[in-house]
C-alpha cells in the first residue's frame, strides 16, 4: 500500500498553539505509517505570512491548514483546484468546503464571565482583539453571560487590543487605570493578555484576585505556575483527529469534499486568580518542573548553536555562507538549502545528511511542484517529519531549507518571537544578503575604476574637515594646469566666476541642509585666463552621527553646450531677416522697463504702406531687401536707450523710455519719416517708401505690454485708414471702433454655420432681345447680433481675416444649384454671374475648387460666369491670366466688373481672356445731363464691341437712361429700372411674370 504524505501550512511550527497541534497530527502520522510534511508560511524575518509557493504539491494527498497560515484568496484558490481533501483549524478561513475543527471559543468566553458572575462580579471587564477570530468569539460568549444574567453591557470595560501578547496586557492595565478602574473582575482573550495585566496590577499595588479577579484563555504552563485561572485548548488531541479525518478523506470517505464542522468544547481550570481554591494545589507540579529544566537545556544548546552560526556566518565568503555544515550541532538528520533561479526554478545550493546518501546533488534544478522530490519522502523514517521554512528578507524571496528530524517537544514557549530554527533561518537570510550586497559593492567600485579612468567627466572627492578637494587628471586638463591633483577649497573658490559663487553655495547649503540634489552649472578660470562653464554633480557622505564628511561627485565641461545655448537664445530672440530683436523679446523688454522703472515710456508700432504691392511686383527677394534697409535707418534714428523690434511681415516696434513730453514720439517719427522719404534703389528699380506709425504711452494707454501693443496697432491701422504715411497717437475712441470691428470679426466667423448668408439676384437683360438671359448673385448678410450688414462692410473685412475663401465657395456652390433648380424647373437656360475676390485668384487650387462645385451642382459650366475686377485682375497679372483661361478651357464665361474706373483698363482687354465687360455705373448715372459721360460710354461699347464682347451696363435706374444705351446698341442692362436684387423665390416669380 502506497505511504499517504500529510502537508500542513503553518504560521510557525514551534511554540504553545502551534506545536501541540503539531504533535498530535505528527502522532496519527507515526501510528498510521503516513508522511508528514510541515511547511512554515511565515518567513524567516517573521513580519508576516508570505507564502505563496506550491512546494511538494505533486506528492501532497491532503492538507491541513491551521489559524492564518493562509491569506491570500488566490492561492486558496490554487489550492482547491488540486482537489484534494483539505481541514482546516480554528475556522474556515476563505475556504469554501474543507472540514473545520474548532474551539467553541463563545461558550469559552460565557464559562469565564459566567464563573466571575458565581464570584459576585458584576463589574466584569472585557479584553480582547478584533484580528483574531476566536478572540471575537469569546468576546461574543462575556457578551452573552452579561445579557443572562441582567447585567448591562458598559463600554467603559471593553478594552479593545491589538494582540494576544503580553504587550496588549500592560496597554489594557494603563487604559483601565486612566478610566478609573470601573471593574472589579477581568476575563482576558489570552493568557499572555492576562500574565501582562496582572504584572502591572501588581506592580501598582493591585491585588490579585481580592481588588481585581482576573481569568485567561490557553492555560499555558505559565499559567499553572502562576495559578492564573484559565480555559484548556486540547491541542493535541486536535491535531490527532484532524489527521485522523484527513487520512480517511484521502482513502475515500464517502463524505469527503462536503464542508463539515467539528467543534471541540474547552475546560474551565479553576486557580486562585479568580478567588477560587486550586482543585489540585499541586497540579502538574513535577512535569512543569521537568518541562522546564528540559526547556532550559533545549534554549542553552540554541543560544550556543546560534552564537556558532552567527559568528561562521560573519567570518564566511560566498561559497560558505550556504554550508550547512551547522545543522550538525542540531537533532536534525538531513537538510538542504534550495535557492531561486534566475530562470524560475530552484536550485540545490547545499545538502547536509546524517543518513547513508544525501539523495539531492548540488546544483541540480527544479520546478516548484516537484521539490523536493519524491526520493526526499523515501529517506524519513516513521518519527521524522520534513519540515520546510522560506528564505526572505525586506529585499528578496530567497528560496527555502528543507530539514528532515523529529517535531520539536520542547520549544512549547507561548510567544512566537522565542522561535529558535527561525531565528537561525534568519541570520542565513541576511548572511545571504549581506554577500549580494558585498558583491554590488564590488561591482561599483570595478565599474567606478573603470568610468573614472574612461569618462570625460573630472572626478573630485571633498574632504570636509581639512578643506582639500582630491581631482583626477581630467579637471586638471579642463583647466588647462599640470601639478598635484590636490586643491585647498580657497584655491578652488578663488577659480570661480563672482557672479556664480553665491549660486553654488546656496545649491551647497541645501543639499546639506535638506538633501536636495546637488547638481549646478558655474564658470571655473583656466590657466589660460579664460573661463570654461561646467557642470558640477554631487553628493554628500555622512559618518554615524550623520554629520557631512566629505563631498563625491563629477564635474563636466560644457562650454561648448552653453556657447550653442547662447546662440540658440540669440535665434530665439532676434529675426532672422533683419537681425533686430523680435516680438518674444521685445515683450520681455516691456515687462522689464514696467517691473524695474515704472517710468513713463512711448510703443510706436510702424507699418510700410503699400509695402504688399512692392513685395508682389519686385519679388520676395526685392521685399526682404527693402525691410532691411528700413531695419537699418529706423536704428539709426533712435536714442541710445531706445529698443527697435520686427514684429513680423512689415510691421516693426518701438520702445522709447522716459519719454515725459508727448511731443517727443513726434520728433523720433518725424525723423525716421524723413530717413525713409529718400527713394530706394530695389534690383533696379527706384522705389518710394512711406509708412503709417501708431503710438501708445505707458502708463495712460496701458499697464502690460499686450495692452500698450495692441493700441499702438488699433492708431496704427487709423493713420492708415486716414491716408497712411502719417502718425497716430492713441486715444480711446479708437478702441470703439476697433471693437466694433472686432465684435464683426467675431460675428462672421460664425456666420456660414449658422446660415446667416442669404443670396439675391437681379436680372440682366437683352436689350435687343428684349428679355432677361441672366442674373447675378449678390450676397447679403442678415447677421441675429448685428442686423442687416451690408456687403461693402463686411466683404472687406473677410479678405482682411482670411474667411473670404469660404465665403466664396458657398456663393458659388449656392448660385449654381438655383440656376440648376431654375433649368429644371422648366426655365429657358441663363447665365448666372458671381464676384471673384482677389485672394481667391491667388489661391493656387482655385480652378480646381470652381470645377468640383460646378460638376457637384450638376450646371453645365457655360452658364456660370465670374466677375473680377481690374483691381484684382493686376494682384498679380501673370497668375490671373493663367487662371482665366484655365477657367474658360471649362467652358466658364469670364467678365469684367466696374470697368473704366481703373488705372490699367485698355490694357488689360488686350491682355485677360474675357467674354464680357460690364460698365461702371458711375457713366451711366449723369449720362442723360453730361455728354462727356455719353461720349465715354459709347467708346467703351464701341470699343467692346470691335473686340467682339458682350457689354453690361450696371445701375440703370431710369427709363431715360435705358433708351439711351438702347440707342448705343449695349448688348445688356442691369439696375432698378429692370428689378431691384429679389430673394431667389422672388426671382422665381419674376420670371414667370
């Protein structure tokens, strides 16, 4: 028959608790021939349960699980998947169906508080601990004897602690005290609780049991020696039924894998504590005599064995730190420390065996659930038990040792910090430790050596107390010296830069002070008398009373670094066309002038007029040389404490401090006005240049510089808007103005989504045919914050702001789905004529936008027409023509509007590809009372005419003057007289009358 193997998760294997269960589940173990297999899940540094590993899982049939041995859900989990028959003690803990042995601690908790009510107590106070479960039990049982009996439960004698240990004992007699004592009894979760407790009632000249009665809860061997009343646990008979029933669970019990419970009740001992009589005055005495005199040898030979192990272990190198050879001054026959991989898997560094073959080969690797394997379980005799205990400190899971011997009987001592293997394990574990970092240490240093002598950093080493900094030769070649590689601290701050010495000391102090990173830059004087920038790093070393010793760090050159800042901050601040400071770092000099002064001082922003028209017909390159030269002269023009700034494209600033007289921006204007006057050779060409100045004055004008700027524009753009080549100073109604512009600005932005654009028509019509053959689409804005805005206000200000392009492809794609909705009305086909911005034509994709609308709209495209003026026909000429006629290679008809009132209009007919041209209306306005009018206007229609175009008279208001250009055979007319613009609806029923 197959040997069944018992694994038990444990808190600690030795102690009161834990080791009287041990012992009866280790003697079912002897009688039934089984394998036991102990495994501690407290680590070696005994700061909590940390086990998480599945060692032995392969060969384990059943495990017994006691107290907290377990915490994590988890691994309770993974333990439950292996489906094999699992018992648990005190309680179920977060297992969901193992079989449960358990104390009744409630009825424990009601015999005790029962007992002292027997005494006359009716004052019976209450110790105990929420994190432990049986202590909350026998809580609940002091809370159920108070309620049977009539007595109320006060707040005032329930002392809540934080353990089951002494320490919680002496906290509970200072709480006690500072409430007066409101008791004349105490019922204590603990014996340890209550040993604590009385020591101090003793000690403060408290009687025990005549002022104070007092009874515990374990009945430790401390307890009878001090006839401190109490209840017994039958540990050990316990752990014999657990075993017991486990191994019936893994022979098959029919019950096994259902939750079942098996409650134990506990003894009351009666003691003189709690005014009783000792039943037995002499109980036990001779065996708690023997235990401890056995118990005093068992610690005496630890203490010895310990001492050994540490003084080996201190003396030991890497390859002796894991020797077991110490286990030899134990009871234990074999051992084996395994240590984790770098890969994973255990690794047998050590084995020591009292037996005929050690069984396990150092270096010889495995998986978790294997180890140790199964020959391990073949070596332990029907006494021996294998015990299995982690390997941790703070830093890292090291691995276990593995101990085959007998279950310790001896160490039964009530406090788990008493535990000795532990404490051995735990000298191990740093041992361990200590030799990882030895190893790092050397690691450092090797590759500090190597740093040192490879690295261009200098590194110093800053002896404090005699004031001498140690270099390596790189800090002397930074600064260019030979010599010693020693320095005095004065010699070294006699080096650095005056300005830079208070900025290092202060980035010192706080590192001392506060440990704040020493990392700072300074100049540092070379022998060559010229300064290196460097960066230096840091950090302090302290002795024991932590007081600074010396200072380690590196030091850099990095005046290469900061000469290339330096010119990365030049760039930064400075325009790269004309080399003036620009806009960030004219800001910067406002705010400065403002912080520092709080003088009064002149902003006068300066725009070239007409300086686009320059730019587009001389070429860019042309430009960039006229703003240079403007560059050049307003410099020259200006105060020494004057400041000149390129805002950007023709626009540049002027700061001028302690200007107390407003007359003074005056002059400077009118002088750099006269230095720009003089005309300016530009690639051949003889140029004139005039510019419009805007001033504002701080503090009237404003109190920051995005203010003061922002108002010199607003009385720029009114010297412009007056006639240009002109100063404006600021005044306040100009903000009115710019506001409402600005309030427009703002309103048509949103305009197009909103839907706030409407299109009217006004009919063209055939004077010869004597019908309307045409339309043109006008624009009109019916804004909800504005009204009505008309196009002459707010046209200009699309152009200005850029919105013109949207603008215009929604006057396009509308006017060509109403002509289309007309044509498929039943309508005879007519021409549909749309204004054309300037900035349209300059936008490089424009015909292919025309295009995409027309073939979306469905129009065929010889029913749009295009109207441009001659304004935006000269932009820029070579663009337009190459446009037009891309246009009329559509099929697109081309016209042009407002003739006559331009500079260039004859030549322009001979150059633009066009298929009409419309008249102006100023000609035709007076045409009936000034010949000189008619005479022109039948030039132009003469002239269209030979040039074979069509000709469109535009504003006929009257009947006089529609019979008149009837008479001058124009081809069409358009105005009032025909029909005023009409919503396209309207237009619609204009037709069809």
């Amino acid at each position: 028959m197959k040997k069944r193997t018992i694994g038990v998760l444990s808190p600690l294997l030795d102690g009161f608790y834990f080791n009287g269960i041990l012992q009866g589940i280790h003697q079912i173990a002897v009688e039934q021939h089984a394998n036991l297999v102990l495994i501690q899940t407290m680590d070696s540094i005994m700061s909590k349960v940390t086990y998480q590993w599945h060692l032995a899982a392969d060969y384990i049939d059943g495990w017994i699980i006691i107290l907290n041995a377990v915490t994590d859900k988890e691994y309770v989990k993974r333990i439950e998947l292996m489906q094999k028959p699992i018992i648990c003690t005190p309680n179920l803990s977060d297992f969901g169906a193992a079989t449960t042995f358990l104390l009744d601690n409630v009825l424990g908790g009601y015999m005790t508080t029962k007992h002292l009510i027997e005494h006359g107590h009716r004052e019976i106070a209450c110790i105990y601990t929420k994190i432990n479960p049986e202590s909350v039990d026998r809580f609940h049982g002091y809370i159920r004897a108070l309620e049977e009996h009539g007595i109320p439960v006060d707040p005032i004698r329930i002392y809540e602690v934080d353990s089951l240990w002494e320490e919680s004992g002496v906290a509970a007699a200072a709480e006690m005290r500072r409430r007066g004592f409101p008791l004349t009894a105490v019922t204590a979760s603990s014996d340890m609780v209550a040993i604590g407790l009385m020591d101090v009632l003793r000690r403060w000249g408290k009687r025990v049991p005549e002022d104070i009665a007092v009874i515990g809860f374990d009945n430790l061997d401390l307890a009878r020696r001090i006839s401190l009343s109490s209840v017994n646990q039958p540990l050990f008979g316990r752990g014999m039924r657990m075993a017991s029933r486990l191994l019936e669970e893994i022979e098959g019990l029919p019950t096994a894998g259902a939750r079942h419970i098996f409650s134990e009740t506990a003894s009351l001992v009666l003691r003189h504590s709690c005014g009783c009589e000792p039943v037995n005055p002499s109980e036990g005495l001779v065996e708690i005599h023997q235990n401890g005199l056995e118990t005093i040898d068992y610690l005496s030979s630890v203490i010895q064995r310990n001492h050994q192990i540490g003084r080996d272990l201190v003396k030991a190198n890497s390859q002796n730190i894991k020797d077991l050879s110490w286990l030899s001054s134990t009871e234990y026959t074999w051992g084996c420390l395994a240590l984790w991989s770098a890969e994973g898997r255990l690794q047998v560094e050590s084995v020591y065996s009292k037996k005929m073959e050690p069984v396990l080969q150092k270096g010889e690797l495995y998986e978790e659930g294997t180890f140790p394997p199964s020959s391990v379980y073949d070596m332990l005799t029907d006494e021996e038990v294998l015990s299995i205990y982690t390997i941790r400190t703070e830093a890292r899971n090291w691995g276990f040792i593995l101990l085959i011997g007998k279950v310790n009987d001896k160490n039964r001592t009530s406090n788990y910090q008493y535990d000795t293997m532990t404490h051995s394990l735990d000298l191990l574990a740093y041992a361990l430790e200590r030799e990882v970092m030895y190893e790092n240490a050397r690691e450092r240093e090797t590759r500090l050596e190597i740093v040192s002598s490879t690295t261009n950093d200098g590194i110093f080493d800053w002896d404090l107390a005699s004031n001498t900094i140690a270099w390596n030769r790189k800090i002397l070649r930074m600064l260019s010296t030979g010599g010693d590689t020693t320095m005095t601290t004065r010699d070294f701050f006699g080096r650095i830069h005056a300005d830079d010495i208070e900025g290092l000391q202060e980035q010192f102090n706080l590192h001392l002070s506060d440990n704040e990173p020493f990392h700072t830059e300074f100049r540092l004087l070379s022998d060559e008398q010229s300064y290196i920038w460097v960066e230096a790093a840091g950090e302090v070393v302290r002795d024991a009373d932590k007081q600074p010793v010396r200072m380690i760090g590196s030091i850099r050159d990095i005046t290469e670094r900061k000469e290339a800042e330096e010119r990365i901050r030049y760039i930064a601040y400075h325009d790269a066309l004309t080399d003036l400071p620009n806009r960030r770092y004219f800001n910067e000099r406002i705010d400065k002038q403002i912080e520092r002064t709080g003088a009064s001082f002149a902003l006068m922003l300066l725009d070239l007029d007409r300086f686009k028209l320059i730019n587009d017909s001389l070429g860019h390159t042309a430009g960039d040389l006229l703003l240079q030269r403007v560059a050049a002269i307003i410099t020259e023009q200006l105060r020494p404490e004057d400041t000149v700034a390129r805002l950007g494209g023709d626009e540049f600033i002027l700061l001028c401090p302690y200007v107390t007289d407003p007359q003074e921006p005056l002059r400077i204007a009118e002088r750099i006005f006269a230095a720009l006057s003089t005309r300016h050779m530009l690639n051949g060409h003889s140029v004139h240049v005039t510019c419009s100045m805007g001033v504002s004055l701080y503090p009237e004008h404003g109190q920051d510089h995005e203010t003061l700027v922002r108002n010199a524009d607003i009385a720029m753009y009114e010297a412009k808007s007056t006639g240009k080549n002109r100063i404006q100073i600021y005044r306040e109604q100009m903000s009115v103005v710019s506001r409402d512009k600005l309030r427009m600005e703002n309103c048509l932005r949103g305009a197009l989504d909103s839907g706030e654009f409407e299109l009217y028509y006004q009919p063209q019509y055939d004077v010869k045919g004597e019908q309307v053959i045409g339309m043109e689409a006008l624009i009109r804005w019916f804004s909800p914050e504005l009204g009505a805005v008309p196009p002459m206000s707010f046209i200009p200000l699309a152009e200005e702001t850029g919105l013109i392009n949207a603008i215009t492809a929604w006057v396009l794609r509308t006017a060509c789905l109403d002509n289309k909705r007309l044509l498929d009305a039943g309508f005879a086909p007519m021409l549909v004529s749309v204004n054309i911005s300037a900035l349209d034509f300059m936008e490089a994709d424009f015909v292919s936008r025309v295009r995409e609308i027309v073939e979306e709209s469905g129009l065929p495209p010889h029913l749009l027409c295009l109207e441009l003026t001659e304004t935006a026909a000269i932009q820029n000429l070579e663009l337009t023509i190459r446009q037009l006629r891309c246009l009329m290679d559509c099929g697109i008809k081309i016209a042009l509007d407002d003739f006559g009132t331009g500079n260039s209009s004859l030549s322009l007919l001979k150059m633009l590809p066009l298929h009409r041209i419309k008249i102006d209306r100023s000609f035709v306005k007076d045409m009936a009372q000034q010949d000189a009018n008619r005479a022109i206007f039948s030039t132009i229609v003469g002239l269209t005419r030979g040039l074979k175009l069509e000709s469109c008279a535009e504003g006929i208001e009257t009947e006089e003057q529609y019979e008149i250009i009837r008479e001058m055979a124009c081809s069409l007319v358009q105005g009032y007289y025909i029909a005023k613009p009409l919503p396209f609806g309207d237009f619609q029923r204009f037709l069809q009358a």
